[in-house]
C-alpha cells in the first residue's frame, strides 16, 4: 500500500507501507526519498516483516512546501506518520540525514512504540565545525553546498552520485550508472527550497541532547572512508552519547552503502533486529 497522510500544518506525507509483522520504519537521506530504502524495503519484507518508508516533506512525493525544514518538523511528521499508523515496537533505520531524524524521533515521541533504533552514515552527534566540535566541517563547506544547490543543483547532484556519495571517486571502484542516475532522479523530484534549506538542518543541528535522552538498543553503523559525513565525528561519538549503542565500522565503505553493499548491511541488519 502506498497512501499519504497530512499534518497539523496541512503538509501531504507520502508513505509506503508493505507487509506484515514487527514493524520497520525507515528514513532517508538528503535529498532522496524512500526510494532509497528499495534494498531495504524488499529484503525485509521478504523476511516476514511490515516494512514503512515516507518520502520527508519537500522530498520525493511528499508536499513541496517552502517552510518547515528541520529536524524538529522532520520528527513531527515522523511522529504523525507513527501515530496514524498507531505502529507499536518498531524498530527505526535512519541512513545519513533521516539519522537525525530518526534520533530527534525516538529521544521526544518514541516512548513506548520504539524498540530499537539503527543510524547508518549519519548526521549525529553534529556535523559542522564548533568551539565545542573542533573535528566537525567548516560551516563554508555547507555554505558552498547551498550555493551550488541555488545555483545549478542538477549538475552538483550528478556530482555527488557520480563521485563522493558510493565511493565511485575511488581507484578501481566500479561505477554503477543505473545507481547514479536513480540518486539524480529522486533528487530532482524534491524541492529546490526544502533541499536548500535542509543542508542546514543536516549540518548545524546538534543532536547531543537527543542521543544522551535515548535508551532503546541502538546500531550506529558507519563506513570509515565516507566522503559525506566524516567517520571519526559521527559514528564514534553518537555511539559513546547513546547508553545502549552499539558501534559497527566498514573499512573502506561508502556513504551510500545501503545501496552499494546491502548484501552485507542488511544482513547486519536483521541480526540485531533479531538480537
């Protein structure tokens, strides 16, 4: 099934929702849609469980609006989208920005629906450079971001998909085209405004009271040469924030390696969902 809900400030949330059983909510990167969740979405509903994936407003299919970009709206429709589908015990994937998301959820609305939580290459603790994260990226990198997004953001996504996002970039790596130009198609079937404006909610949010509030087993899953969101900043540190966290580290793993080595991610996957 696939349907949408609206929310409180009148915002249409496009969602999947297949299958049965323990339910499995997941949430996107920027600036994808749940199409990206595709691996996912199949593997596990051909394991018996109810998988669900929305498209984040401005993203995909979901309303285009010009306001409401951050994490704060993003776990709102999150929570909305939960609480329609009244999900209870539900395990939570967030991959690269959908993992703020997926914390900022879990820390204020999970209560008693979530079981566990998952983030894969993802955005927490913070990602930009402050007094208080010496290690983050200088605020210029995502300020050249925008720019490029403003400017001519269909040939920076070609960019991205092409090069830094699945490691293509790398010497000897083999370069899937059909997996970049499905990364270009679901960018450009969002919002210039809600992609622009949600590189600063991916960049400058800091997730660290979120993480330190989360007590539900978690899963950080990072590959030490992602070229989007730094290792040694996010993955490590999100893992010593959360009290029941547990760290997994991809030598030589990309970015966008849920799509690149789903094979192994996704069974990596099930076995905690099963643990």
């Amino acid at each position: 099934m696939q349907d949408t809900i609206t929310t409180s400030d009148g915002i249409k949330i496009f969602y999947k929702d297949w299958g049965g059983g323990q339910p499995i909510v997941f949430s996107h990167g920027w600036p994808l849609s749940s199409d990206d969740w595709d691996a996912q979405l199949m593997f596990f509903v051909n394991h018996g469980y109810r998988v669900i994936a929305h498209d984040r407003r401005g993203h995909g299919r979901s309303s285009q609006t010009p306001d409401g970009h951050d994490m704060d709206h993003y776990a709102q429709d999150l929570a909305a989208l939960t609480t329609h589908l009244d999900l209870k015990n539900a395990i939570h994937i967030g991959h690269s920005t959908g993992g703020g998301e997926v914390a900022r959820y879990v820390a204020r609305y999970g209560g008693k629906r979530v079981a566990k939580a998952v983030l894969i290459s993802s955005v927490p603790p913070i990602m930009v450079k402050t007094p208080a994260n010496p290690g983050g990226l200088p605020k210029e990198v995502f300020d050249g971001f925008q720019s490029q997004v403003a400017s001519n953001r269909t040939q920076f996504y070609l960019d991205l998909a092409t090069g830094p996002f699945y490691g293509f970039n790398r010497p000897g790596a083999k370069i899937e085209e059909g997996v970049i130009r499905n990364w270009w198609r679901q960018g450009m079937m969002g919002g210039v405004k809600a992609h622009y404006d949600g590189i600063v909610a991916f960049s400058q949010t800091d997730f660290t009271p979120d993480l330190r509030d989360i007590s539900v087993p978690m899963l950080v899953m990072h590959g030490d040469d992602d070229q989007i969101v730094p290792y040694a900043d996010s993955g490590p540190l999100t893992a010593t924030l959360v009290k029941n966290a547990t760290l997994k580290t991809y030598r030589g793993f990309p970015h966008g390696m849920c799509t690149t080595q789903a094979d192994t991610i996704n069974a990596d996957l099930l076995a905690f969902i099963k643990s």
